[in-house]
C-alpha cells in the first residue's frame, strides 16, 4: 500500500512540475533601466523560428547601439562570446546561426545588426530568425542575446536575457 502511494504521488508531483515548468511567466532581463525589451511574437513555420521583439529607450536621450550580435569575437581581449537560445526541449542554437534584422532593413544578416540608433520614445523592432528549432518544441526556454552600447554599459558581460517565450505554430 505504501509502495502504491508512494507512487502516486510521485505522478503527481512530477505532473504538476510539468505543468508549472510550461506556464512560466515571460520573464526580461535588459540590465539598464533605459532600456526596455517587449516580446512582440515568436512564431514558427516549419523548423524556422521568428522572434519579433520591440526594443525601446525610455532614457533622456538619442543611444546608439553598437551592434545586437549573434556571434562576438575580440581579438583586443582574446575572448569569443555568442548569443545564444535553447527551446524547452534542451536543445540550444548557437548565435553566430541567427538571423538578425532591424527596423525596416530589407534583409536579415548574419551575426550581427551593425550599428544603429534608438531614439528617445520610438519603438525599434529586432527581429531574430532561428532554423532548426524541432516542431515538437513549444517555447524559447532562454534567450541569451549580446547588446553592445555603451552609453547603456551594456556589452558580452551584461547580456539581455528572455525566458519563456512561447512559440506560436500554424
């Protein structure tokens, strides 16, 4: 009997962290008051993944971003540090593998946006691509994304990071 129960309450348990683990509030870390990220949709077609997020500088003034990169490498400091995402399935895609766009940029590009302003109260749109994402996969676990601006001291030690971003699929 206590075999039987044990067990019971072990499915139980287990099914009740599940279903905790997928209703996980949409949590942003931005790493400067300034500055503030809203996930506008993150949809699927297929095994391609697109993260639209509206970026947006709530500051006093005009900030220039040095690049929002998907793959960073310094040879001045001898480091590499990439963006990086992972679905909730644990499988992790590597940054320097988005696509990034900006705003209205006719095209994608790899790596990184180059640089780019965000004026004082207009929103700027930051759209991700990531390929390969299994359609099994409902969510963006965590997204790791290295923004580079100084007059906001954000850089690959101070990255922006998402959690729990559901992914919508047609």
């Amino acid at each position: 009997m206590k075999k039987i129960l044990l067990t019971l309450m072990a499915i139980f348990a287990f099914g009740l962290q599940n279903v905790c683990a997928q209703d996980a509030p949409l949590k942003i870390v931005t790493n400067n008051p300034d500055f503030t990220i809203k996930v506008k949709r993150c949809a699927a077609s297929g095994k391609t993944v697109v993260l639209d997020l509206i970026l947006n500088n709530v500051g006093t003034n005009d900030v220039d971003v040095y690049r929002i990169a998907g793959g960073y490498y310094s040879s001045i400091i001898g480091y590499k540090e990439n963006s990086e995402a992972y679905d909730d399935e644990g499988n992790m895609y590597q940054g320097r593998n988005f696509k990034v766009k900006i705003a209205n940029r006719p095209e994608y590009s790899y790596e990184e946006t180059g640089k780019f302003s965000i004026p004082v109260g207009v929103p700027m749109r930051l759209s991700i691509q990531i390929d390969g994402v299994p359609q099994s996969a409902e969510s963006i676990a965590r997204l790791k994304l290295i923004v580079t601006c100084s007059a906001w001291g954000l850089d690959c030690e101070k990255p922006v990071r998402i959690s729990n971003i559901p992914i919508a699929r047609d």
